[in-house]
C-alpha cells in the first residue's frame, strides 16, 4: 500500500488548490474525489451538447497585479484557462423597479456610472469604496510580500453589512443598488458580515472575469499541475470513513473497502458531512460534533438552464441582478430575484449558448424529497421543479428578459441536486453560513483536534473562488510557514 505525505478529501477548488501547493512544495499527495468528474462547484457538465457550469459564473480580482491572478499565476494556470474580461463600463447590471444601475469596473468607473445615477452622493460613495478598499486591502498581493494573509481581516466578521450600509447612505435605491448582488455572497440583512460584503464587491469591482468555455478549466489545469509535480488524483473515490487512534488520524476508508494512509489530511467537504464520517475518538468530543451539526447553512440555488437556439440571443458581457420591486436581501418570503448570466465556449462569440438563472431558496422548499437521490425523486418532484421553472420564466419575463421561443431545452437543479453532486449539507450553495453577532460560533478553524487533520474549503472563513482560494493558502500554511508561503506567491 502506498501511502502519502498529504491526503485531500475533496476535489474541488480548494481540495485541488492545497494539492498543487502542497505538490510544487515537494509534498507528495493525493486529492480523493468521490465523483467520475473533478470540480465541484466548478465542474462543468454536458447536457444536449452544451457544457454548463455547477457554480461559478464569475470571479473578481483576476487581472494582472490582482490577488486572484496573483494566486493562480503561483500556481501556474493562469495562462491555461480561458478568461474573458467582463464589461468595464457596467459588468453588473442591478435591476430595480423600472431602473438599470451599472456597476462599474474598476473605481474611477465605478465612481463614475454612480455620480450619474446619484449626483448628491458623492462623499457618501467615496466613504463607501474607501471602506471596501480597507477590507480589500487587508488580503492583497502587497500583504503577501509582507509575508501574511490577511492583515486584521477578522475583525470585519463582527461588523454588520447591512448597519454599514445603512449608516453610509439614507438613499434607499442606493442602499438597494450597493447591495444588489448580495447573492454573490449568501447575503442575509441581519446576519451577513461586512468581510463577506466587502471582500466580495472589492474583488469584482477591482476586476471581474468570466472562464468561457466551462468553469472545470481550472480544476482540470490544478489537476494537471498535482500530477506534473509527482501527485495523484483519482476521481469516483468516496470517502466513506476516517480512521483514528484516538490522537490523529491513522487512514482513509475509501468506496467502504479501499485504506489509504497519509502522514497530514486535509478535509474539503462540508464540516457536517466530514465530522460524522471520523470514528469515535475521544478528541472529536460529542458536544463537538453536536455544535458542527447545529451550525446554520448558507441557503440554496435553483439553476435554470436555458440551453439556447443558434443565433436566437445575444451573448452579453455583463450580469443583472434582477429584483422588480423587492429588497435585494435574501427573501425568505420566496419573493423573487434572480441572477441573470450568459455563457459562451469562444470570447469571439457572439450568441449566448446558454443563459443562467439563479435564484436563492431554502432548503425546506424541497426537504419533503430529501431522501431521494439523482433522477429518483418522484413524479411530485418534477412537477415542482416545472411550476418553479415556469414561474421563474414568469417573472424574469414581467421584468423585460422574455426568452420565449428562444430556448431549445431546460436544465433545472436543486439545492437536493447540489447535495447530491457537491456533497454540501442540506445543498447550501456556500457551505456554513456567516453571521456577524456571533463569528466564533459560525466559525471553523483551519486545525482540529487530531493533530494531523485539516480543514479547508469554502465553510472555513469565506467562500468563492477567492475566499477558497485564501483558506487553501492558510491550510497548506500550516505545513510551509505563513511568510515563507505568502512571499512564495507574492513574488511569483
Ligand atoms: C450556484 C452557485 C453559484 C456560485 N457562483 C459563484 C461565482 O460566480 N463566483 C465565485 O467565486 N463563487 C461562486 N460560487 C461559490 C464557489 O463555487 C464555491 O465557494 C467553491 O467552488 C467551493 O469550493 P470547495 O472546494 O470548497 O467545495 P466544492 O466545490 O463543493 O468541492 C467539494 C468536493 O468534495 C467532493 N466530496 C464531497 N464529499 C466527498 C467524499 N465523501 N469523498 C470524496 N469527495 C467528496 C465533492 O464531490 C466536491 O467535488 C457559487 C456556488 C454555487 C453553489
């Protein structure tokens, strides 16, 4: 039997990020991932000929000197993914009432489409992007030449987003428009984190890019990254028990049959569905666990696919955030908004081959099915799944996006559809959900108690492609050293 300097359970972004840390630095490990394809968020999978993206439409900070492009530069695929620079002068278009708002890219841009739509705001706006720029700054590729991560970020956990907001502007189509892609981060009004809020609209107004051509570039090029360096990937491996001697883990119990041994492991799949797979021991206390079970989700996504005729629909470079009348805050209500994005294989392209729809949900809405699986839930479940369609339709098309006869065929899925493939509890689209009042509870250290096994992934601090890919760095230092890893990538 093999056996491995670091084993990885997960492989997503941050299972296949600490494995091409960790390989290039000499480590020689093994991401174990339980489905045929790798990615999870970031799997791209076929329907009708089409490639569809499981979660990730765009990403911010990715131009040169940016935090994002400075990470994947280190990690060598930056220049192997297909990116495509969304549009400057509006790359999201906040749809409000019978108003668009266009935020811009880059702050002098950003500056200027506000100024328009809100003359009188200006020393309320530059307070505001000074704030985020504050955030911002505290991961930046500066701070990484300085040799840390994050310099101070934690003490953003405890601040409000919404009191932020509503304390920088009394403009409530201000306030709406600032907080029109509270989705992006899981955004609650009473629990959601000024970090979250301004680690994310920073990092897209900074710059915001989309992967045209399928999201799984990246986790297909941080594959290849592992296997070049020495490391091993295997895919339909799923974890089905970590093994301990009462101090540290001694092994991994793959497909129920399969034992493979590490000397470090380091989990990536969500803490509640991690936790009950390590056998009893007695530094993985009851109360322990029960506190893991007990921590609140972030909510779910309903995904409509639209899988367009040739030519029927122009590919745009820009999303809209599409609210009607309603607050931009998570609704529980169920009054709809939704996330409108384009995709295209080719950045000539100029006809969307698919357009997205994400709208947030709880999960309740389909707990009644949750003991089914993929493709067996019943005739009751795909009726729900049309009526939810249909009125999506309904209401992107009250609000100007009328895709009627435009459309060749229908993809939907679930939070259940995202429990199932991603293996994320109670299919919440960011893992463990963030609140201001009280961060440690919601809180996930990078160590745990057996003293070679590790978290990372997107329930440890934030998640997204840049919050993953900051926990990924803080894991894999845990082995390297902090500075020596942050000034590693700073000067890539
Ligand atoms: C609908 C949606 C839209 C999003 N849009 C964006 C966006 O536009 N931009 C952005 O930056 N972020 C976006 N995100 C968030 C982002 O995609 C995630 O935060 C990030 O990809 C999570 O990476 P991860 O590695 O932590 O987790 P995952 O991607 O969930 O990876 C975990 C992996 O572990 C595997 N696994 C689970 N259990 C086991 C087991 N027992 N054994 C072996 N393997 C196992 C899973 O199959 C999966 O591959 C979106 C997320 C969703 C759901």
């Amino acid at each position: 039997m093999k056996s491995y300097d670091v084993i990885i359970v997960g492989g997503g972004l941050a299972g296949l990020e600490c494995g091409a840390i960790l390989s290039k630095e000499g480590h020689s490990v093994c991401v174990l991932e339980k489905n045929d394809l790798l990615g999870g968020c970031f799997q791209t999978f076929p329907r009708y000929g089409r490639k569809l993206d499981t979660g990730i439409h765009y990403i911010g900070s990715l131009d040169e000197g940016q935090l994002m492009h400075q990470i994947w530069k280190y990690l060598g695929i930056i220049d192997k993914i297909q990116l495509q620079r969304l549009e400057p002068t509006g790359f999201d278009h906040i749809h409000l009432d019978s108003g668009i708002y266009k935020i811009g890219m880059g702050y002098e841009n950003f500056m200027e489409n506000m100024l328009q739509q809100f003359p009188k705001e200006r020393a309320t706006l530059q307070q505001y992007i000074a704030t985020l720029q504050e955030v911002g700054n505290t991961s930046s590729v500066e701070s990484l030449q300085r040799g840390t991560f994050s310099d101070g970020g934690m003490r953003y956990f405890y601040q409000s987003a919404s009191a932020f907001i509503e304390e920088t502007t009394d403009n409530k189509t201000l306030q709406r428009v600032l907080t029109g892609t509270a989705q992006l981060y899981g955004g609650v009004r009473d629990k959601s984190t000024l970090y979250s809020h301004a680690m994310v609209n920073n990092s897209y107004i900074q710059s915001s890019y989309r992967l045209v051509g399928g999201s799984m570039q990246v986790t297909d090029a941080l594959a290849r990254v592992i296997e070049e360096n020495g490391g091993t990937v295997r895919t339909n491996c799923n974890v089905t028990r970590i093994k301990t001697d009462g101090t540290k883990v001694t092994g991994i119990e793959v497909n129920g049959e399969e034992h493979i041994e590490g000397k470090l492991y380091i989990c990536t799949i969500h803490p509640q569905v991690a936790i009950p797979l390590i056998e009893d021991t007695p530094a993985i206390k009851k109360i322990y666990r029960r506190r893991i079970a007990d921590m609140p989700n972030s909510y779910g996504v309903f995904t409509l696919y639209l899988l367009m005729k040739d030519g029927a629909y122009p590919y745009e470079r820009y999303n809209h955030y599409v609210y009607g009348k309603r607050d931009t805050w998570y609704n529980e209500a169920g009054e709809k908004g939704c996330l409108i994005t384009s995709q295209a294989t080719s950045v000539e392209q100029k006809y969307a081959d698919v357009i997205t729809i994400l709208i947030t949900m709880p999960y309740d809405e389909v707990k009644q099915w949750e003991g089914t699986t993929v493709s067996h839930r019943g005739e009751e479940y795909l009726a729900y799944k049309e009526r939810k369609t249909a009125d999506i339709l309904q209401f992107v098309a009250s609000q100007g996006f009328d895709y009627a006869d435009k459309v060749e065929h229908i993809v939907t899925s679930s939070p259940l559809t995202y429990r199932d493939y991603t293996g994320t509890a109670q299919g919440s689209a960011y893992g463990l959900a963030k609140d201001y009042h009280d961060p440690q509870r919601c809180f996930m250290p990078t160590r745990t108690r057996l003293e070679n096994f590790y978290f990372a992934g997107q329930s440890i601090n934030i998640h997204g492609a840049l919050g993953v890919s900051l926990t990924s760095l803080l894991t894999c230092a845990e082995f390297l050293g902090e500075e020596y890893l942050a000034k590693k990538i700073g000067y890539a």
